[in-house]
C-alpha cells in the first residue's frame, strides 16, 4: 500500500539558517511525488513537483528512489516561510489516487 | 480558467441528522475528485476519489459516502451524523494526466453538536 511519512509535526527553524522538511514515501510503482503549503488562512497549494525538478521560493526537493525520499530544503529560511507543509504522492498507475502525509508545521524563529 | 466551489463554508449539525457537502469545478471536463478531511495531527486523510461519474472509490470506511452524479459535481453525505465526524473536509480536482497537481476548495468546518 502506499504510504507517506513526515516524521516531523513541528519544525522551528531560526531566520537564515537551513530548513529541511523530511519526507519519506512507500510505493511499489513509479512514484510521483509533491509538496504543498498552506499559509494561515489560506487554501492548500502546490509548492512543487519532483517530475520538474524546479525551485519555488528558494524550495527544491530530490527524489531519492534508493532512499525512498524527496525531503524539501531551502538553504536560507525566511519569515514568511512559516506554514503548514505536505508531503504527497500521486499513485498514477495504480489508481490515480493522492495520498498526503501529517505535514509539518514550519515556524521560523526571527 | 479552472475554478472550484466547496459549500457551505461552516456548518453546525447535530448528532443524528443528514450530511450532505457539494463541490463543483468549472473550467475543465472529465477530473479525477477527491474528499479529504483534514485534522491537526492527523494530516490530510484521503476519503474517496473519482475518477469517473458513477465511479466511486472509499478509503476509509466510516459513517460517510460519497457520489458523483455529474462530470464536474462530488457529493459528500451521511445519514446520521457523529461527533467523530466533526472535522475540517477538503475537495479537490486534478487532471488525469502525469506529473499534475491537485487543487482544493477552500474547506467546510463541520461541527457536530
């Protein structure tokens, strides 16, 4: 079956310094895997998918199969960074369904 | 452009009396659906997903069913309510195409009382 885990509920991180949200993910296929953040008061979004390897707000994430992670870092944390963030997997040949993890909430320390 | 509708935004029930939330998207034919109810510490738990009218598929089993009776409109309902189905329930869509996201409505409290 297929699985994600974030292992972290809470994560405090001080201004400037390095964030790693871990993720780590169980699935027999070719996995697909994303983040999404939700700011205070705000819907659920997109940050970023592994399949465009792209980086959005200074966030890049790496699928690691051997590791069976894609943990989401950013080098210099800010304070509008502070959010809700979700690991998730989209199990596109089986049955296309999206399984997210607990999420980690991000508070950056000023 | 694609739009979601999820309504209502709050609601207040009591203990025993029918559900039923609506979410509607427009701007796009034939999405894969999905329910999620999101709660702190808990994340966001897949409920049921749709890849197709009349095409249901249940993760959790529970007092909660779902339904699809138009291409683009996701039917959450129960019966009778529980107060352990007082929660925080999430629609989205998604194309049924690789390597695209999902996207959610804005969410219905829902207390039971």
């Amino acid at each position: 079956a297929q699985r994600v885990t974030q292992p972290e509920k809470l994560l405090s991180v001080f201004k400037g310094a390095p964030v790693e949200l871990k993720c780590n993910y169980s699935y027999s296929g070719s996995p697909e895997l994303f983040w999404y953040v939700q700011y205070s008061r705000q819907r659920l979004q997109l940050l970023l998918r592994h399949i465009s390897r792209e980086s959005i707000k200074g966030f890049t994430a790496d699928l690691n199969k051997g590791e069976t992670s894609f943990h989401l870092k950013k080098p210099f944390a800010q304070e509008e960074d502070s959010a809700m963030y979700y690991c998730a997997l989209r199990a596109w040949n089986r049955d296309d369904k999206i399984i997210f993890g607990k999420g980690t909430r991000l508070h950056i320390l000023p | 452009s694609q739009t979601i509708h999820q309504w209502p935004a709050t609601l207040v029930q009591p203990v025993g009396s029918p559900l039923s939330l609506e979410c509607t998207v427009e701007g796009t034919s034939n999405p894969n659906l999905y329910w999620y109810r999101q709660a702190a510490g808990r994340g966001l738990q897949l409920l049921f997903y749709s890849v197709g009218i009349g095409q249901i598929s249940s993760e959790v089993p529970q007092n909660l069913s779902a339904s699809r009776p138009q291409d683009r409109q996701f039917i959450l309902s129960s019966k009778k309510l529980l107060l352990s189905d007082s929660g925080f329930y999430l629609c989205a869509w998604s194309v049924p195409r690789r390597g695209t996201e999902a996207f959610f409505g804005q969410g219905t409290r829902l207390t039971v009382v």
